[in-house]
C-alpha cells in the first residue's frame, strides 16, 4: 500500500470546477483507490499463503485507507484476529469456496444479477458491460463475468487512478469525466446489491479473515457514498 497518512478523513467530492478547488481530492482518490484494489484482489480469488502472512502484518492493517469508519476498523481487528487464531491458507480458501465460488450453492453469490430477479439479469450484465465502454476503460481480463463483485470493485480502482493522474496533469474535464462515471458506477451497481452479498458473507462466514473482508467491504462503500455521492 502506499505511504500516505491514511488516519485523514477523506473528503467528501462535490462538483469540480478545477483541480485546484479541493486539494484533498488526491488523497482522497488515493485512499479509494487503494481500498477498492486491495477489496477486488480479496473476492476475486482467496489469497495465497504469502499474501496471507503480508497482509496479517501490522504495517498494512494500519494503513488501511478508511480506519475511522467503525466496519473498517472492526474489518482490520477481524484479519489480525486471524492470524492469531491460526487460520491457514486452506482455511481461508475452503472458506471462500463455500461463500462465494462453490462447488454447489454458495452463501453470498458474488455476481450482480444473482441478487435480481430473473427477468432483470441480462440487462443488468449489458449495463456492466455498457458502463465499461462509457467509462473509456476496456473490462480488465479477469476470470470472472463482468457483474462479478471484484470486477465492479477493480473498476472502481481504475476510475480512481484516472481521476489521480487527471488531477496531476490538471485537465479539468478528465477529472470531471471520470468523477461522474464513477459516480454512476457506484449507484447504478455497486451500491444496489453488494452491500447485500457482503453481509451474506459475514453472516456465513466460518473465518475470522472473510468475516473482516465483509466487514472492510462494507465500511468501505458506506464511505463511499457519503464521500462521492453526498
């Protein structure tokens, strides 16, 4: 993680009339960026056995972009917590097998239009996929379909740098551009069902370590919608 003081609230975005007019916005692209990478990585696949002991250290916990929202903290108390009760790797991946990929039934489907009705399905995966193209950024190839909750995450993540590099190379209407996509992105999907899908998989959950990733989850698109949508 970058070594950016993250015990900074975020500020909340509002409309940019320049890239001067909040300069906290890069921080605040930092932390979300940051946050939605290292969410994306956790759910789309369980981690191996050494990113389980980098993750579990002090410095990453601490550096969790989002610590002064409650869930996020818990989320952080909940992956060291882990650690000390000697979760293994192959804890925490037959875990995430039963939450989210399977064989058979999962507890907390992982994909957009599993929590929609069966008529609504298709359009909303054409929607994922329309977002993508809108938002300029090809879909990441990721073994995964487009609706799939890490995806959405990774491009939350991508949005966040492009806003970043925009707002270094101070072109006003990139920013805006991509502030709005990201906007719409968050609303139109991730807010809509993922809060559901995580609290599936904290309720479900056997390990203490996906028991905090929920709960990080969580945290983290509570902030985001009072950081990005007021």
């Amino acid at each position: 993680m970058p070594t950016t003081d993250r015990r900074t609230r975020p500020s909340a975005v509002g409309t940019i009339t320049s890239p001067a007019a909040d300069p906290a916005l890069g921080v605040t692209l930092d932390h979300y960026a940051t946050a939605y990478a290292t969410l994306a990585r956790l759910l789309l696949a369980a981690p191996t056995e050494g990113a389980l002991v980098r993750l579990r250290e002090p410095g990453p916990l601490r550096a969790w972009p989002l610590l002064l929202d409650e869930d996020c903290a818990r989320g952080a108390a909940l992956l060291a917590e882990s650690g000390l009760a000697g979760e293994t790797a192959r804890d925490v991946r037959t875990d995430y097998h039963r939450l989210f990929r399977g064989p058979g039934p999962v507890y907390a489907p992982p994909r957009e239009s599993a929590h929609l009705p069966a008529d609504e399905r298709s359009p909303v995966t054409t929607a994922v996929r329309r977002a993508y193209v809108a938002s300029g950024l090809p879909a990441a190839r990721l073994p995964v379909p487009e609706d799939h909750i890490g995806a959405e995450l990774n491009l939350l993540a991508r949005l966040c740098a492009r806003g970043l590099a925009a707002l270094t190379a101070a072109d006003d209407a990139a920013l805006a551009g991509t502030l709005a996509a990201h906007a719409a992105f968050l609303q139109e999907h991730l807010l809509r069902w993922a809060p559901r899908c995580l609290t599936l998989a904290a309720n479900g959950s056997r390990t203490y370590f996906y028991q905090g990733v929920a709960a990080l989850g969580l945290g983290t698109l509570r902030c985001a919608r009072s950081t990005f949508l007021g």
